[in-house]
C-alpha cells in the first residue's frame, strides 16, 4: 500500500510487510535527466536532486547525486540539509532566497536598462520576471550559449513573461555588449578566486570590463563552495557528431571568472563584492547547517 510522508503520498515509496520499498525506476530517471541536462540551472538540478534523495535517503544514493554535476555546490549543500535536517528545509531555503533576490533585483535595475546576459538561469530568470511583473521596463540581450543553446530558453522565457529580448550568436558579443548598460548571469559556483559559469562568460566579462560595463552575478547562496571545483568536460558529439582520425574535440561545459571581473554578486544578502558575498555566505551555511 501507498504510506503518506508528511502528509504528502507518493506513489514511488510502499510498504510491503513493514519494509519500505522505493520504486527505483523514478529515482534513476531523475539521475539520468540531471545526468543529460534534460534538468538544467543550478538550483532545478538542486530541488531534482532533493526529490531522488527523498526516494531513496541513503548516503549511498547521496554520493551518487553529488557524483551527477561535479560543478553543483548548490546540489551538495541541499542534499547535506536534506540528510540532517529534511528535504523541506532544503526545499524552502530555495524559495525564500528567491523572494528576496527579486526584491534586490527589483531595486537595483534602473528604468529602461538594457541587460546583457548569456546561458539560462533560473534565479536570474525568475527575478527579471518579477522586476517587469512590479512594473520595471528593461530589456535583455542574450546569447544562444552552444551547443545546448541553453541561452535559447532564456530568450524563450523572458520573451514569454512580455519581457523585450533579442538573441544573439555567442560570436556576436563584442558588437552587442557596447550598447548594454550592464552584464547579468547567473551561476554554477561561487568560489573564493571568482565564479564558475557556462564556458563564454569569461570571455564576456573580459569584453565587459574593455568596454567599462559593470558586470553583475545573481546567485543564491547555497552557489558557494570553499574549495576548488573540477571544471566538467562534456561529450564532443554535443558540439560536432563528426569522427576522424586527425580531429580533436573539446567541450568544456564551465569557466572560472577571476573576481577581479566581478563587480557586485546580488544573492539574498543584498548586493556585495565578492569578497563580503563569500563572507557571508560561509556564515550562512554554518548556521544552517547547526540550526
């Protein structure tokens, strides 16, 4: 029969003869989705990862969705609190960072603004939609990001919610950057010597601080990692399906931003330099962690 697990049924757990059972056919397909990147943005691969861990809480399982996106901080502090505390305070940490990163987004975006930004972030993505639903008129340029093209669900999303978007070819940065007021991304990680984003963001923020456009990242806090981070390299067939015997393909999917690029990080402690978002961001996780 079906159990109920704060008062929430799941049709993935059973009890047969007093032994929970977890149908693991779920539990694969989320690992295979947030795998593949059928799951993308740091935080939905996070609250997916906090769903497989609740079908199956071992440390086991655990290890083996950390193992998933090596370049997923947000996806191992959520599974920590998970594990410690339970999957609804991981959840809810994700939701009220979010109503508060709206409400600095909201404020910090001048009337009229054109944004330049590149890749798909949900934080990002849901504070912009937020600043144009409060009455805030702006405009957003944004790459296609190859060879996913996750830039592509960007432009789908804020074009969507009424939002003035025009995409680009990630080769068309220099021409368009000049007449932004201001870079916005997201990202995967936030260390101490910079942010980790999708490959070409580097690029942008070195084209950025040519052209002395100020350049801003939106993150939740959980994006913080204090140690170094392995950059994931992903199948070349995403970028070319082409064999020969003298052809090399490479595809790194990540880049570390040198924080000397970085401006202000805006997450829900407000918007900070580098060097105080990572302050208290290791306050933050500590505190979380013992409450």
């Amino acid at each position: 029969m079906t159990i109920l697990i704060n008062n929430v049924k799941s049709k993935n757990i059973f009890i047969i003869n007093s032994v929970i059972i977890y149908n693991m056919n779920s539990f694969s397909k989320i690992c295979r989705d947030i795998k593949s990147i059928k799951i993308q943005g740091a935080i939905n691969v996070a609250k997916a990862g906090i769903k497989a861990y609740s079908l199956k809480p071992t440390k086991k399982a655990k290890n083996l969705l950390i193992h998933l996106r090596p370049t997923e901080p947000a996806l191992f502090h959520a599974l920590n609190i998970a594990e410690k505390i339970s999957p609804e305070k991981a959840l809810q940490h994700f939701d009220n960072a979010q109503n508060v990163i709206n409400h600095y987004v909201f404020n910090f975006i001048q009337y009229k603004s054109v944004i330049f930004t590149h890749c798909h972030s949900n934080t990002l993505a849901n504070a912009l939609i937020h600043t144009h639903k409060s009455g805030k008129r702006f405009s957003v340029i944004s790459t296609e990001t190859r060879p996913l093209f996750q830039g592509r669900k960007t432009a789908k999303q804020l074009s969507k919610a009424g939002i003035k978007v025009i995409q680009i070819t990630d080769s068309a940065v220099h021409e368009f950057i000049k007449n932004t007021n201001l870079v916005m991304i997201g990202a995967d990680a936030v260390l101490n010597s910079g942010v980790i984003n999708k490959t070409g963001s580097t690029t942008i923020a070195e084209i950025a601080h040519v052209h002395k456009k100020p350049f801003y990242v939106v993150a939740d806090s959980w994006k913080f990692y204090p140690k170094n981070i392995k950059i994931e390299s992903r199948h070349p067939k995403e970028v070319w399906n082409k064999s020969s015997k003298n052809l090399n393909i490479r595809n790194p999917s990540f880049e570390l931003i040198p924080k000397n690029y970085i401006t202000k990080i805006i997450s829900e402690f407000g918007v900070q330099t580098h060097n105080q978002f990572i302050k208290s961001a290791k306050k933050s996780l500590k505190n979380s962690v013992s409450a």
